[in-house]
C-alpha cells in the first residue's frame, strides 16, 4: 500500500467514528512543520448550534488555540497534516485505537480493538454534564438566575451555561492545588457569580476551599455575605475594599474576572506577592497601556498597524496581556493564555492561567529582553504592572511574602 492510500485509510477510520458517535479523540505528534512552537494537536468531535464540528485544539509551548472546522475541511487538515507534518497520530473509538506512525515515506497503522469504553459527550448531552446540576439554590436565586420555582430563568440561560463553563475550567485548576482546603481570593468579585458557583461545586466535591471574594462596592459585599449566610456556605464571605489594600497572604489561588483596567494588575501583583500557586485573570479595559501607546513613538513600521482606532484598541490588549505574561512567567509561573468562553458572549474574553512551578522562570535573560524588546516596538515607557513589582523588587525576589 502507498503512503497516500494509508493516510486515506487513517483517514476513513477517522470519518467513520466521528459519523457514527464512537470518536473519542485523536491525538497528532510528532510535529515537524513549519511553525517551531507548535507542539501537538487534539481533535474531538462537538455540536455547536446544531452543527458536527471537528474541533482541532493546537498546543503551543506557551498557548492552545482553537479552530472548529465541518468535516470536509477537517479532513482536508488531517490529510495535509499526517502528508507532511505529523509524524504520529492516535485515534481513540469506543471500539478500538488506531495508530499512525510515518517514517519518511513509510507509513505503519496499528488497530488494537478495546471493550467497555463509553461514547463522548457532545453538546447534545451536555447539558446534562454540567457541573452544577442542581439549580433550586439560595444563591442562583439571589444572583437572578434561578426563578421562585428553582429552575434557571429563560432569560438567564447564557449566565448559567458561562457560570458552568467558568466551574469546568478553574474547578480542575483549584483541585490541582497541593492544599486541604485552598484560600482562594477572587479580587473585584462583583457580585461573586463565581464564588458562589465555585464554592457550591467544589462543596459537592468533597474537596471544600475557602474563597473571599474582595469588592470595593459596599452594597455587593453586603449582599454577598447575606447569601453565603442564607446558602451555609460558611468558607465563602465577601470582604469590602480595594485589591491593593487586601492583604493577599496565604492565598493559594488569586483570580480576577474583568476587574477593570489595572485592577488586573493589582490581582497579578497581590498573587505574586503572596507566591499564590495560581493566578488567574480575566482582563477588561486596557487603557493604560493604549494611553501610553497613544503617547509613546512606536517603531515607525507599526504606525500602520496602529493607525485605525480599533485597531490600536486590539494591539493594546493584545501588548497589555503579552507584558503581564511575561512578567509572571519571570516571577516562576508557567504561563498560558487562552479563550475561555466564547467571544459570542463577550469579547473580553482571554484568560491568562499562570501556575507557580517552583523554578525562577525560564531563561530570565531572554524574558528581560522579550519585555524590553515588546516596550520599545510599542513605545510604551511603563508597564503598570511591571512599575509595582519593581517598586517592590519583586522581579527580583519572586514569591516573597
Ligand atoms: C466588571 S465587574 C466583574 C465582577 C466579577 N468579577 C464578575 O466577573 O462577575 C468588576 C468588579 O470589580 C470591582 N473593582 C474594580 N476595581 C477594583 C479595585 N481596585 N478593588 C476592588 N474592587 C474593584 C468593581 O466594583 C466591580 O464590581
């Protein structure tokens, strides 16, 4: 058999087991193409308005990237792909493992037939998988999302689905963390959708942590402590003030959603300070960096790039989060950023996930570098971030109480 008609055969192998519901996943390696960060790629199948996607997750060393494609053009990707830039591929059914190797022109399949494996889920079924299953509570009451009869309000079905999509995504990174009972502080909590969700999930868990959400509303602290009162969530409670005055020690986990601004930055820094294990943010508003690329002189060549309003609007998110990234993972985190709910719901919609892994960052020199390197193209003279760790010297001391 030729090289093509094994890839074809991988390929049909493939097709038939997304067409008939027993694709659990596939997983391409072995990478050598053209693109040096890029590491591996999984594949899954998901309904997505009704639509069967093939949904392509693209690892990079330090971000995933996500493309949803039909079949026609997925299969297109997996051809080209497997021709000439996966060494590897393995595709696991309900009914059997199918590996591809390819070495040079030489091609070798494997198929190993397995028993008692379960389909996956899609989004037919989701629903059903959420994490929080339950929706008669106090607190989806008092936050508007449940009606008087317990059931989730017509008008707040979005809310519910992305407070469940938030559960699925820090529930695991809290539960990664080495501690009985993690504190997490979510600074700018607003009205602490969140915690309360969080909370409830991890409860239900067996696996209780204690969360503070800190608010600088009066009226939203009060409200939420009122709930916690009422839900007897007693390691929940909401505490009124800034993020800069919080004092963040022994947190475990810091994380901010759309806090304003530099708020995010003051998250990132009480984190840091504190040598939380991670740090999560959700940033909103970039206005000081746009300010200071309004400002500044950047490198003439990107004057074209910055000319149109929206535009600079999007560099300055894109320059604000790159900075922060940067600065946490020259602070010991491993750094990744990725969207985390779509951005049919809001376009304020990156997460940046920084897990402190015990070293003192990668090659700092090039990090340094990387920074200064970024400040200069963009004409940028400080980072407001940046200012508060140096003032404090913790770019130098990382994790120092
Ligand atoms: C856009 S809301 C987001 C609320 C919540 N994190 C969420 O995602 O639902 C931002 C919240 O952060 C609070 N906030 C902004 N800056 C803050 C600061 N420096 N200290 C404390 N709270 C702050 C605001 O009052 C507001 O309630």
């Amino acid at each position: 058999m030729t090289t093509s008609e094994r890839i074809e055969e991988f390929l049909l192998a493939v097709k038939t087991a997304f067409n008939t519901g027993t694709l659990l996943r596939l997983k391409l390696g072995g990478y050598h193409g053209s693109e040096p960060e890029l590491k591996s790629v999984d594949v899954k199948k998901i309904v997505a308005k009704g639509v069967e996607k093939f949904s392509f997750t693209f690892h990079y060393k330090t971000r995933d990237i996500i493309k949803n494609q039909i079949q026609p053009e997925a299969l297109a990707t997996l051809r080209a792909g497997l021709k000439a830039e996966f060494r590897s591929a393995q595709l696991a059914t309900t009914e059997f493992d199918l590996s591809f190797e390819r070495n040079g022109d030489k091609v070798r399949l494997k198929r190993t037939e397995v028993e008692g494996r379960e389909a996956a889920p899609t989004e037919h079924n989701r629903a059903k998988n959420r994490p929080l299953t339950q929706t008669d509570k106090p607190y989806l009451k008092a936050l508007g999302i449940a009606g008087k009869d317990g059931t989730v309000r017509n008008d707040a079905q979005d809310k519910f689905r992305q407070i469940n999509k938030m559960v699925e995504i820090f529930a695991p990174l809290i539960q990664g963390i080495k501690a009985d009972a993690p504190r997490i502080v979510d600074m700018g909590a607003g009205k602490g959708y969140l915690d309360f969700a969080l909370y409830d999930f991890l409860a239900g868990q067996g696996r209780p942590a204690e969360i503070v959400g800190v608010e600088m509303r009066p009226k939203l602290v009060e409200d939420g402590n009122a709930t916690a009162a009422e839900s007897g969530f007693t390691g929940l409670s909401f505490v009124p003030g800034t993020i800069m005055d919080y004092n963040a020690g022994g947190a475990d986990a810091v994380i901010a959603l759309h806090a304003c601004d530099t708020a995010t930055d003051d998250a990132i820094y009480k984190g840091i300070k504190a040598g939380a294990a991670l740090i999560a943010v959700a940033p909103c508003c970039h206005k000081q960096i746009r300010r200071e690329m309004e400002a500044g002189q950047a490198d003439d060549r990107l004057g074209v790039l910055l000319r149109h309003g929206t535009f600079l609007e999007r560099q300055a998110e894109m320059v604000t989060d790159t900075l922060r990234a940067l600065l946490l993972e020259l602070s010991g985190y491993r750094t990744k950023v990725f969207e985390f709910v779509s951005d049919a719901h809001t376009p304020k919609n990156n997460l940046i996930v920084a897990e402190k892994d015990g070293r003192a960052g990668r090659d700092r020199d090039t990090i340094l570098r990387q920074i200064a390197d970024t400040k200069a193209m963009f004409g940028i003279r400080q980072h407001y971030l940046e200012t508060l760790l140096h003032s404090d010297a913790q770019t130098q001391q990382p994790g120092s109480p």
